[in-house]
C-alpha cells in the first residue's frame, strides 16, 4: 500500500498523539533525570559493616595516635583517637589524610630497577632481593644505611646490618632529635630530653613551632586546648619567639620576633636576668655558665636577635613569676638547629628550677636496643648523615659502594640537595625502600615498595618532645594497596642469606624483644593499647654544657643583611609524603599559585627592596637560587624572607610535583664550633627582581 | 514510487479511501501498542538472582527468623544481606538439602570466599539514607497493628514464602531496580501529617537523602 | 514559466512586490553567520559534555556572561511585549509597521536566552524540575514559568508571520489560521505583555530579594524588592529604541528603507517618555540605597566600588551618559529628529540598561561582603563568549531569514517604490 | 525577619583564638563528605571546600601585626539566604536541628544559591569528580558522591546524627535526646587545638549554648539578620570587628 506524504503526516501525528498518552516521554524525562545521579563513571558508595582500629602514624612527625576507621575491609578514614596520649581528641592535617595517601598515584606499586637509559623496569620481588643480596655482598664494609625513621626499631636493624658488614656509617635523618640528645649528652645526662608541657604553667618555645610541627604537636596542641578554654583568659601563657607570625604564634598568646638560628642568645639573655635576679643552678659548671651569660646583656641580645630589652626582661620576669615555666627550644623548622640552642634552653629551665619538676623537663629512660650488634638512640644522634655526605662531596671520605635508604628522602629533604645529589652520583649501587616514587627512588638502581605505616607492622619509641617515655605498635589495618613487602622482613631476609647475625628471624620478634625491652606488654599493645611510663632516668653530675656553649656561641654565624625564615607547616606534607592529595588545598593563596609559590616578606622589607605584591624575585646565595613571587605580610621580621617547605618537588605525583621550588636550596650548611653538628638555620640570602 | 507511477489511479484511490482520519489513528494505535507493551519491556533487563536462594526452606524447614541474616549491627546499623561466611556457619562442607542451587552456592562462593552479588529488589540510590532502626515494628505499632512481615512488605516483595528468588527488572537507564522505591511512595507515610507527631519523623528532606 | 535570469534562483519565495540580493550574496552572509554559530556550538558542545569548568565561572562568580547577556537580551527584547500593548492594547495604529520586526526580535532573545539557559544551568536534562518541583516562593520560579509562556506567546505571535509567506499563505488552511490568529492578537499581545511584565519584574526581584548582598538588595521601601519596577521600566525605555536600532542595521546592510523615520522616532519617543519615568525611580533608587540600604549593611558607598574593573564610572555611565543624555535626546523633538543624535541616543539607551543588567550580575557577585574576604575580578572566556555569540548569530539568521521571505516590513514597498520614483 | 524554629538547634562555636589555621578541619572534611581532591588547587574561588579556613589581620604594621584563622563552614542560617530561591527546592531548611539540607540529585545547578549567600559557604562541581590511583577506594559510604553540575556544602556531617539517632533507637534510647558529644561534625572531631564546640544551642546543658552567649561571642554579618548557628569567639577586639560591617563611628556590639 503507498502512503503519499499527507498521509504519512498524519500518522506522524496520530502516533505523536498516541506517544503523548503513553508512558514514554514522561518516563523517559524522569529516568533521564535520575541516570544524571547515577552516572557509571562517578563512584558508588560501597556500604558494610563499620570498624575502628587503634594505631599510631608512622607517616606524620607527630606520631599521631588515631583511630582506622574501615568499612568492611575498607580503610576509609583516620580519626582521632580520644584515649591516645598522642591523639589526645586530635588529628593533624597529614595524618587526617593518611587513609587516603594508601591510594596515592604516587605509590611505588612493585619493585623497580632503573635500567640504563633511565626508565623503570618492574622486577619480581625474587629478583629485587636477588639484586638487593648480591649488591650489598659486593659493597661489603662500603655500605652506608640512611633512615627516615625516627622512632622505630627499624634504626637497630639498619645499623645492625651495617655494623655486621663492618660500616660504621648509619644515619637518621636530620630533625630535632640530634641536636638535643647530644646536648643532653653535653651535660653528662643520661635518657632522652622530655617536656612535660601539659602541667607547665607558662610556656615559652624558642623557635619550637610547638603548635605546628614540633615534637609531639598533638599531645602539645591538646595541653594549649587544655589551657586555653574557649572564651576564658588562658590559664597557661604560651610565648613563641621566632622570625615568623607561624601558625603557632597565631595560637600563642604572644608572639615575640626573633631571628632565625638566635634561639640560644634569646635563651642566654634570659638567663643572664635570672642569673641577675638571684637564680642559679647547682652544676659543676656554673660559673662558667654565668660569665657567658653575662656577656648576653639586653642590649646584646637586642642587637643579636631583634628581640627589645623590655621585652626580654618582662619576658623573664614572668618566667621566674610563674610556678611551673617551661621553655622548649627548637627549630622553626624542625631541623639545621646547634647543640647549643638546646643547651641554653636547658640551661634556663634550670635555672627556673625546672629541671626534673613537674611541668618542666624530664630525663625519659629508653629502653635498651635488642638488636646486639645495632646502634642505640645516643649512638645514633651522634651519626650527623649532612656531615657524612658533606665529607664525601669534599672528598675526605670515600663514596660507598652501596647506600641503602630506608623511608629517606635526602635528595629532597637536606640542605643544598643539588650536593646531596652530586654526591649520590658517586654511588654505584643505591637501593630505596620507599612507599612512594620520591626524589631519592628516583636517583637509585632498585626501589622498593613498602607498605605503609597502616599496611605493616612497625614500631613507635618515645618521640621526641613527648614528656614520658612511651611505646606502641602500629598495626595493620588493611592489606598492602600494592605490591609491596616490609622493608624489615626483607632486610632481615637478606641478612641471613649474608650470613649476618642479627640475633632475631622474622620483624615481628624483633618487636616483641623491643617491648618487653620497653617493659609493655605485648597483647595489649596488639590491641591497640600503649605503654606509657612515668619513670625518670637517673641523672649524675649533671653540667649545663657551658663550654660547649661558650665556644659555639663565639663562632655563631653573623646574621646576614637579609635573612631567610623557612616555615614548615605539616598540612603540606613531609619530604617522605610530599603534599598529600587533599592537603594541596589547604595551601593558601598566596603560598602559591599555579606553580609558582609565593614567599612573604613585610612591607618595610618589600619597600626597602624595592618590590611589591606579586612581583616576581629571585632569591640567591652561595648554595643555590630560587624563584618566588612576593606576598607581602606584616607577620614576617624586618629584613627576612618567609619561606614555606615542602615546595619544589621534582617527583611524586600531580598533587606536589612542580609546584613551586624548594628552600632547602638556599640553606648553608655550617658546623657548630665545638661539636661539629651541621647547622643550617641561619642562611643569607640576595633578593633580586625576576 | 515507481509503483504510483504505474499505477497513479490506484495510489490516488487508496489515498482518498484511507484518506481523512485513518492515518492518523493508525499512527495512534502504533504508538499506544508500543508505549504501553513494547516499551516496558525495552526499558528493562530481566536478571535472576545468582545463586536461587528460597526463604521457604530457611522460614518453614529451617525455622530461622528473619533477623536470622537481617538483623541490626551494634552500632545501629542494618547489616542487610548476610556475608557468604555468615553462611558458610551453616552451609560448609556438606549441601545440608538436596537442592543443586545449594551445592552450587558451596562450591562457587563458600570455597572461593566470594561475596555474592545479590540484586536487592528495593535497592535504595546512594543519596537516599533509609533508617531501618526508625521504621520499627515499636514505632510504626503505635497506631499500627502490623506484624513483622506485614510492616516488611510495605516496601518489601514479601519473599518468606518462596522458593523461586523473583526475577530481578533492572531500569537498563538508570540502572535501578524496578521496585525501587519512588519518593512518593515514601511520601505514603512521610508526607501522611498523622505520622508526624507518633513518629516524630517529617517531609523534611533530610530525613531521607544523604 | 519563463525564467528572469536576473532575479534571485529564490526569488518567488520573497514577500509581494519587494527585491532582495542574490542567493548567492545571501549565502555567503549565511555561511559567514553560519561559521560563527558553528564555533558557538563548539564550545556549546564542550560546556554540555565536560561541564561548566569549561567557562571562566567561578565558586564567586556562579553567574557572568550569560546571566547578563541574557538579563541584557530579555530586556532589550522587551520591545516586543511593549510595543505589542501599546499598539493592539492602547491601538497606536502607526506602531502596525514595526510590530512584526519587535515580534521576531522578541523571539529571537527569549528563544536565545532560553538556549543560553539550557547551558548555563549544570544539570540541563532536569531542566523541568523548574516546572514539576517548583518552589515558589523562588523568583527564579516566576521567571521560569513567565519566561516559558511569554516563549509561547511569542511563537503564537509569530507564526502567523511565517504563514503569511506567499507561498504558504496561498495554502487555504493556512491562510486562514494566519488570518485567525491575526484577529487573537490583542488577546495574545495582552497575555504577553502581562507575562513579560511579570517576568521581567521577577529577574530584577532576583537580585533586591538576596539580603546577604547589600550591592543589589532593595528593601525596606513600599514593597521588596523594588528592583521588580526598575527592571520593567528600564526594559520598557529600551526596548523599543532596540528594535529601532536592529531596524536600522538591517537597512545599512541591506540598502532599503524598511521603516519610516516618523515611527522610528515615535518608538524613540515612546522610550525617551519611559526612560524618564525610570530615570526618576533609579536615581531615587540609587539614593535610598546609599542613605538606607548601605549604612543599614555597615557599609559605605566607596566600599561597592574597586579599582577600574568594578569603578564609579559604572554607575555615572548608567546614570548619566547612558541614562539622563539619551532620555534628554529622545524627549527634544529637535534633537530626537536628527538621526545622528538619535541613533547614538538609542545606542546609549541600550548600552546603559547592558551596564544595569551586568554590574547587577557581576559587580554585586565581587563585592565581598564579609569583611575579611578580598574582592575578586571575573572575565569570561572562550566558551561564554562562544555560546553568546552563538545566540547573536542564531539571531542573525532567523532575521535574515525571516527578512528575505516574509512580508515582515509593511512600508517595505511603499518607502522604496517612493525611493525609486 | 521570620526564623524557623525547632527544639533542637545544632550549632558551632569556633574559638578564633584556638585556631591556628592548620588545616586538619579541610583535610578531615574532605575525607569524611567524600570530596574529590584536584591537583591545581591554587584557584580558590574554583576549589570546593565545604569548611574553609580564612586568614584575618589586623593591618597593622609588623610588629604590632596580629593574625587569625577563621574556619568557615556553612553558617546553617536560621533565616537562610539561599532556600528561597531555590527553583526546585534542593534546598531547605525543614529538618529537625535546622541544618540547611542540599539534596544535590534535585539541583539543577542554576547558582542563584550561590549567588545569594555571602559567606561563600556553596560550592559548585564545575567538573565530574576523579579520584586518581584508586583513592576512590577511601570513599566513605555515608555521603553520595556528587556530579558535576551540582551545588553542594556543609551539612554538619548531618549522616552523623543520622547514625547517631539510630545507635540510640538501637539501644533503645531517646533519639531525640542524644549525649552531647555523640553527634559532632568531622571538623569539630579533628581540630586538635579544640576550636571547634558542637551541640545543641537549644540546650543550655550543651557547652556551645554556654558559649554562644558569652559576651566573647559574634555571628558572621550578623546585621545581615540571616541569624545564623555558627558563633565566632574571640577575645581580641579586632578580630570580632572583622565578623561583621561596621561604619566607622559603630562600635562592636557586644
């Protein structure tokens, strides 16, 4: 039958017609409306059953306690754990992310061996310890072990290792903890220096960025809550001194400007007016102390530091007022700081009888090493890694033959990293057993994956900054995200096949030995619990360390015309995690924009050089240069260049790679008199226009 | 075309006989026969359960209640389908009934340790939070007489009784199941003003979306 | 039939007794359009499979060009409903020679700004939540529904246009739909004009309801919010010029007298007569805002203005050269009568309401109302001044198409045949 | 203006002296309302965050220069700006505890929200969500993951109290009567500095009612009279001056 084209118009319109009646339009409007809520590539929400696991952060410096919240087995969240002495109801901007960073695009995911023509090549984890056995056969005695870790048992295993292959070189990476145990050494004390900050009743932090990065910041963040009630008058008064308005002098009730690296002439000049105003300590080496001290007039300090002589003097008088003070001495960013800056710090807690008191400083006993022929803590913090790498680049000691890096990121992480790197060049083999693609994976032969601190079981020993001595496990939560494999089992592994006796099998001996050393009980703290202690190290002839000071002191740095301040803030990551994913958001405008970051100055500075917001600078000096934009911000020292870390990374993933550029360029590494501990926290620098 | 041509008389003819209205009503009728039978059908894709799994033989042979397997957690949440271990309590090594589904169910899923993939004839979208703690028996009896399987079916395809899993209608669009529930429907109650001062739940929209 | 070589291969589609360019010519101008409107799909298509990240909206800035562009359209297109009213409604019969073009005109910025719509919502396949879930006490509803059947009007009213096209007209049925729908008229230029009304009174109700932005809130005078009246008038005073300015542009370009100076100038007059009465509303307007609505917010005038991007000279345009020149030009007789003052009068008009509808969009979307927050500057991007652009070529077609075949111009013959002679 | 009222109100009290602007709060929030993270996020008016954290200062010159973070997340507004004009009403405020509800799969994504509150509390999806390297593996199930073409924001981890409720009914408790503390946002739970106060503002038992009323205690535009649940403490006089306009002979309430 032909239809002619009126017809076919009219069955056009019937059938329009009859559709109309028909369900068809009408659900299809509303099925289409509700697939734009369902769309296949936008996750689903995957539900099951809710489960907490209590552990301790191996990723954060903190040592944040927290609580693993998994659904099913899913690992979706880390919470802050309300019981935990290092959680204390809290969680800081890194470890809140720790869940999320298993699933990072930056994961080491199997093993590699960087091949010839610099590209990665997967390998069996068979052939990675193959390759990992023979090398370390090969480099014998000329091995050097680099960690990351700073609590962990893992540091006996690692030095025990080399000393079994007759090195001697095995070094933690650079933070607070060597300055201050070989100032506690200085003195003839005995354990590790802590701070008993939640039953102080005045605070001062000397460069300590307590409310940000310094020690064991959620344990001090819960005693600043503690001390600070909401819309009451503090019942504690926390005065951080350094260059910066940081994020803790934001919290501080006062903020007192003083320059980078002058922490220890602050805390002489203060001692000094105590010593004035009558107090004293009874040390062998007073008097000694009190002359130099003597030399740290107001005046001087005033020249020195940027701090006024009023303000000093009130500043000591609310100490020597106050029943409990505590002064905390440190690095505003957390490394590069003297012996001698802890040393004066001590020394004024003494002085205000703080020493051993409630609320003050404490000697924490440590417990002993398991691992026989491995390093304990003090053997340790004498290991100084910049001093080692600086050795080699000056050619005073010869490159290994193989370096292993446990957990380390130098490459990023020290001051002038293009030495550093130059230095790694001299090595033939060089191994990392990292959980993400770092700076120092890149630069080595064989990486291999670890899990993280939530996939493995691993270990947390007395941190520093805490105010009693403390143990705990960090426990697995989930299965490993990757392909990867504890870095203990497989160098325990890898030793037997070496033939080296480390007195113990498998990892997890290890760590039952380290806690019945630490007198825990290994059950409980299967089950998430902690041992915490209150017991005091016996101390002897206890010295302040004056001549130690005295000549440290004499042959300080002078400050430069035009200063850096680094700034480190922890939401930005660490150089072992770069910026996690959701942390880049936590960046502030004007931190960076794009990939270029921002650096803050204030504005008597910015006149005086010339330039204004925005402007693009060039900041030089002899280790390096860097290119910033200007932020202007009246929190900043005259004469000093806020710079955050964490910038700069050349590996990782989208989330930190690129952006902006590192300041461990800029930062001089120099040597303290006396005892030779690199220091970098006094660093020069020349601004120009870019 | 070249058929009017040869034949333009007739081709004019059938024009003028179906000329008028009947184009047009065969044009309805197509479109009505088609939007209200052919439609459905294409909209959706007709699953089985994977294992057939039969309520009958749990209730009556097995005399197990339903909060057997759907009973609420701890912490107040509704575990929902049971896990293949927590049937593997029962159904281990040996097929406890003769049925082949049971054997299968050991075999591919107790033996692997694999989670079946049930379809969930109510499956609620991912941005509607449903309550099972709130729509209790204590609650809804307040005004209600219903037993526990009566107040289930008020959203639920009552399954006690069956022995065949029914066949699951997933929207080949929205990927939903067929059954699953429309706000209306919830609305049954939650818009219903005498729910309100019993229940102490409203309309509001965060009573029920997430 | 034998065939004129010299006229157009279309030429017996074109209205009775009117000449038009060559298909040829025709087609270029078409393709010219034509690639303009293909770029506009372009970055249609980008903003519909990818999502807005494609424009340089932002989280401050959820509405820019569009929302102006659109606002600025509605208004300028408001020529049609006004000139609808005053001619079927108060039978200002002069107004029949320039009724069809304002018709189409209308059209064209409702259709547009509905497309521009369909994009600048995110979730566009539930656009009709708008309709079956609509909230009203949203003004965005009013708009919505009042957009949407003001849309309709304005089909109803055109329609009878296309089918007066010679061809079609000399269909039966159709000639006498079109001549049916000629005698509704009144009826639907009174709907239309009591839905425009409405709606244009709704987008600026929009702004003076959002009391979280003393920028453009307007209440506590009379009724809230007054910016409902200013949006209608300012739209009434410059409607008409608008189309007398499209007018205008398509004699330029085509090279014909279309539309006699007397109605040009009664639209202009009709305009400036507008203008006035909302000049007098603005500027009280702008007076309680400063002295009320302001220091009420804790602010000072200065405080709405920033730099050259958002600066005074906004609003002393709006007000003065933009508004108080051209309402001075329209109402002189002698001023308004001299084409060149008249013409850059109408510009003006209608450069002034555009300034109205973008710092009412923009600037009150920059100005930072918690204190600690910074001012912040918006500039759209490829993919917003793609899908404008889109509309005006879109425009641009339905004109020249509806121009070449349709009997839109009534003078047409007459003003050319006296030209000729 | 016209309030709604309930018997429950949540409410927030954020301590601006306590804050030290860390971050914990955006990271935790992120992770528990299951944002997507993005890997240029230096455009912060581009950059979803339902709580973020302002830096405020008193322009002053170094050394009298004083600094404060200011952690904003939605206001929850007792007289909201932005649920009446809402076309399709994919926002409201009709739920017992008076949070301001956004059901993302009703927004049609027109912004007039946006555009209406100004305290940049509403954030819009301009593109899909991803997750790369499988960290859509961390999602949570307690918060539909959006699309693009959607406004969202704070809920005050409103899938919180909805836990909270049916452990109490589980338990055979008052739902209506919980704890204070057993309901409390993610922000609130991380903030290691305790900045944040959760709770009832109804209930004068509740601490954050204690401190809503302190003298130390402003709302944000407070003139603006959108009668917010969010409270702002400080003890510097400075820093509530910034929480609201002032002309410059007014004096900071309070």
């Amino acid at each position: 039958m032909a239809v002619d084209r009126r017809g076919f118009l009219k069955f056009v319109a019937g059938a329009t017609t009859g559709v109309l009646a028909t369900p068809v339009p009408w659900k299809l409007l509303d099925d289409a409306s509700i697939w734009t809520q369902n769309w296949s590539w936008i996750p689903r929400n995957v539900d099951g059953e809710n489960s907490y696991i209590s552990t301790i952060s191996k990723l954060c410096p903190s040592a944040a306690g927290m609580k693993i919240r998994l659904v099913g087995n899913r690992p979706v969240r880390a919470l802050p754990d309300d019981n935990h002495p290092l959680s204390m109801g809290g969680i800081t901007a890194l470890a809140a992310a720790e869940v999320q960073l298993m699933y990072s695009p930056s994961r080491v995911k199997r093993p590699l061996k960087h091949s010839g023509d610099g590209a990665y090549v997967a390998i069996s984890w068979e052939e990675a310890e193959k390759i990992l056995k023979e090398n370390l056969r090969r480099a014998g005695s000329k091995i050097a072990y680099v960690s990351g870790d700073e609590t962990g048992t893992i540091n006996e295993l690692l030095s025990g290792m080399a000393k079994e292959s007759g090195s001697e070189d095995f070094y933690v990476m650079p933070s607070e903890v060597q300055p201050a145990a070989r100032a506690f050494a200085a003195m003839n004390g005995n354990g590790q220096l802590g701070y008993d900050i939640e039953n102080s009743d005045y605070v001062l932090a000397l460069g300590a960025n307590i409310l940000e990065s310094w020690g064991t910041v959620l344990r001090n963040r819960a005693a600043f809550k503690q001390s600070h009630p909401a819309a009451e008058k503090p019942t504690v008064k926390y005065v951080y001194a350094g260059p910066v308005q940081s994020n803790t002098a934001a919290g501080a009730d006062e903020w007192l400007p003083a320059k980078s690296g002058t922490e220890a002439i602050v805390a002489l000049g203060i001692a000094n007016l105590l010593i004035k105003a009558g107090a004293s300590v009874n040390a062998p080496d007073f008097a000694e102390f009190k002359a130099l001290a003597a030399q740290f007039t107001p005046q001087k300090v005033a020249s020195l530091t940027g701090v006024t002589p009023a303000k000093l003097k009130a500043i000591a008088v609310e100490l020597s007022k106050a029943e409990r003070p505590l002064v905390l001495t440190g690095s505003e960013f957390g490394q590069g700081t003297g012996v001698a800056t802890v040393l004066a710090g001590t020394a004024v807690n003494m002085l205000l009888g703080s020493f051993g008191r409630e609320g003050g400083v404490k000697a924490l006993p440590l417990a002993p090493k398991v691992i026989a022929s491995g390093m304990d803590r003090s053997e340790i913090a004498d290991k100084d890694l910049v001093a080692y790498l600086s050795r080699i680049s000056a050619g005073k000691v010869p490159a290994p033959r193989a370096m292993v890096f446990y957990e380390a990121n130098p490459v990023y992480g020290l001051p002038q990293p293009a030495a550093m790197a130059k230095v790694m060049d001299k090595v033939p083999f060089k191994v990392a057993f990292t959980s993400f693609l770092d700076e120092t994976a890149q630069a080595c032969d064989l990486i291999l994956p670890t899990p993280l601190g939530l996939e493995r079981f691993d270990d947390v020993e007395t941190p520093y900054g805490i105010g009693q001595a403390f143990y705990a496990l960090a426990r697995p939560v989930a299965p490993c995200a990757v392909d990867g494999k504890p870095a203990a089992d497989v160098l325990l592994n890898v030793a037997s096949q070496l033939n080296m006796d480390l007195g113990f099998a498998t990892y997890e001996e290890v760590l039952q030995a380290k806690a019945e050393a630490a007198g825990a009980d290994w059950d409980s703290l299967m089950e998430g619990e902690f041992f915490t202690s209150d017991a005091v190290a016996e101390q002897s002839g206890l010295r302040l360390g004056a001549a130690v000071m005295g000549k440290a002191l004499a042959a300080a740095p002078k400050a430069a015309k035009l200063s850096i301040a680094p700034v480190q803030k922890l939401n930005i990551g660490t150089p072992n995690t770069a910026i996690p994913p959701y942390n880049n958001k936590t960046i502030r405008r004007w931190e960076l924009q794009k990939n270029e970051m921002y650096v803050a100055m204030n504005g008597a500075t910015a006149r005086e050089l010339g330039v204004v917001k925005h402007d693009r600078i060039k900041l030089t000096n002899s280790s390096g240069s860097i290119q910033a934009r200007v932020n202007i911000f009246e929190g900043v020292m005259p004469n000093t260049i806020a710079v955050l870390m964490g910038f700069g990374h050349t590996a990782f993933d989208e989330f930190s790679k690129g952006k902006g550029e590192n300041v461990m360029e800029l930062l001089t590494v120099g040597y303290e008199a006396g005892t030779g501990q690199s220091v970098w926290n006094v660093a020069g620098v020349n601004v120009s226009k870019a | 075309m070249e058929e009017r041509l040869l034949h333009p008389a007739d081709g004019n003819s059938t024009s003028r006989q179906f000329g008028g209205a009947a184009p047009f009503f065969v044009g309805l009728v197509v479109a009505l026969i088609f939007g209200w039978w052919a439609f459905p059908g294409m909209l959706f894709s007709e699953q089985e359960q994977p294992i057939n799994f039969s309520h009958k033989v749990h209730i009556q042979d097995a005399e197990m209640e339903c909060s057997a397997c759907h009973y609420f957690r701890e912490d107040g949440t509704f575990a929902g389908l049971p896990t293949t271990e927590s049937c593997a309590e029962c159904h281990s090594d040996e097929p406890l009934g003769e049925d082949p589904e049971e054997a299968r169910f050991i075999k591919e899923y107790v033996e692997t340790g694999k989670e079946v993939k049930w379809h969930v004839y109510q499956k609620q979208p991912d941005n509607v939070f449903f309550s099972h703690a709130a729509h209790s028996l204590e609650s809804c009896n307040n005004c209600h007489d219903f037993s526990e399987v009566e107040l289930c079916s008020q959203c639920h395809i009552d399954v006690a009784n069956m022995d065949k899993a029914p066949t699951y209608y997933e929207n080949k669009l929205t990927t939903y199941s067929k059954q699953t529930m429309k706000m209306w429907q919830c609305e049954r109650c939650h818009a219903h003003p005498e729910h309100y001062g019993v229940t102490r739940s409203s309309n509001a929209c965060f009573v029920c979306h997430k | 039939m034998g065939k004129n070589y010299s006229l157009p291969a279309d030429h017996e589609l074109f209205p009775e007794g009117t000449s038009r360019c060559s298909l040829t010519k025709f087609s270029i101008w078409m393709g010219l359009v034509g690639a303009v409107a293909l770029w506009g799909l372009y970055a249609a298509f980008r903003v519909l499979a990818e999502g807005l990240g494609v424009t340089g909206l932002d989280d401050y800035f959820g509405f820019g060009l569009w929302i102006t562009f659109d606002l600025a359209v509605i208004a300028l297109g408001a020529g049609a409903f006004f000139t609808g009213l005053l001619r079927y409604i108060l039978n200002i019969d002069p107004l029949k020679n320039i009724i069809n073009l304002t018709v189409i005109i209308g059209f064209i910025c409702y259709s547009g700004a509905m497309l521009i719509l369909v994009l600048d919502v995110g979730q566009p396949i539930r656009a009709w939540f708008g309709y079956w879930h609509a909230n009203v006490h949203s003004m965005l509803t009013e708009v919505i529904f009042c957009i949407t059947c003001y849309l309709i009007v304005l089909i109803i009213e055109y329609i009878p246009l296309i089918l007066e096209q010679k061809q079609l007209n000399r269909i039966p049925v159709l000639h006498h739909l079109a001549h049916n729908l000629h005698v509704w008229m009144p009826l639907f230029a009174g709907i239309g004009a009591f839905l425009s009304t409405f709606h244009q009174g709704s987008l600026g109700g929009m702004y003076g309801v959002l009391f979280g932005r003393p920028y453009v809130l307007r209440d506590g005078f009379f009724i809230w919010p007054w910016t409902f009246f200013l949006f209608v008038i300012s739209a009434v005073g410059s409607g008409p010029v608008f189309t007398v300015l499209i007018a205008t542009l398509m004699e330029k370009m085509t090279g014909k007298k279309l539309v006699s100076w007397e109605i040009k100038s009664l639209m202009g007059k009709i305009a400036g007569a507008m203008l006035l009465v909302y000049l007098v509303f603005k500027f009280a307007d702008t007076y309680a805002w400063a002295v009320d609505v302001l220091p009420r917010s804790g602010l000072t005038f200065d405080q709405n203005f920033y730099q050259t991007i958002y600066g005074k000279w906004l609003l002393w345009s709006e007000l003065f050269l933009c508004g108080v020149v051209p309402c001075i030009i329209l109402l002189t007789p002698k001023l308004r009568n001299t084409p060149a003052l008249f013409y850059s009068a109408a510009l003006l008009d209608c450069i002034g309401i555009t300034i109205n509808r973008y710092v009412f969009t923009v600037q009150a979307l920059a100005m930072p109302v918690m204190p600690f927050d910074s001012w912040e500057t918006y500039a759209p991007n490829w993919a917003e001044w793609g899908a404008s652009a889109l509309v005006l070529a879109y425009g641009a077609i339905i004109l020249s198409l509806s121009y070449r075949y349709l009997p839109v111009f009534p003078q047409e013959r007459a003003l050319n045949a006296t030209k000729s002679n | 203006m016209e309030t709604k009222e309930f018997t429950i109100k949540w409410g927030m009290a954020i301590d601006l002296d306590k804050c030290t602007g860390c971050g914990a709060c955006m990271v935790a929030c992120q992770a528990e309302n299951n944002l997507a993270p993005i890997a240029d996020a230096s455009n912060k008016i581009k950059v979803m965050n339902w709580i973020t954290v302002y830096e405020l200062s008193n322009g002053k010159p170094y050394p009298e220069h004083d600094v404060a973070y200011l952690p904003r997340p939605c206001q929850q507004c007792g007289h909201p700006p932005c649920v009446s004009v809402c076309p399709v009403i994919a926002t409201d405020k009709n739920e017992e505890g008076g949070i301001v509800s956004q059901v993302t799969p009703r927004c049609i994504g027109c912004r007039y929200c946006m555009a209406a509150c100004p305290y940049h509390a509403r954030y819009f999806n301009w593109r899909d969500p991803v997750w790369p390297g499988g960290l859509e593996k961390a999602l949570t199930p307690d918060v539909s993951v959006r699309p693009r073409g959607v406004v969202e924001k704070c809920t005050f981890c409103h899938h919180r109290w909805m836990a909270a409720k049916d452990k109490a009914i589980v338990e055979g408790r008052d739902p209506m009567d919980l704890p204070e503390g057993e309901y409390v946002t993610s922000c609130t739970e991380a903030c290691p500095n305790g900045a944040i106060t959760f709770g009832d503002l109804n209930n004068e038992e509740h601490e954050v009612a204690k401190l809503a009323s302190s003298k130390y205690a402003h709302r944000l535009l407070e003139r603006l009279g959108a009668d917010t649940q969010v409270y702002y403490v400080s003890r510097r006089e400075w820093v509530l001056r910034q929480l609201d306009n002032y002309l410059e002979d007014e004096k900071v309430k309070g």
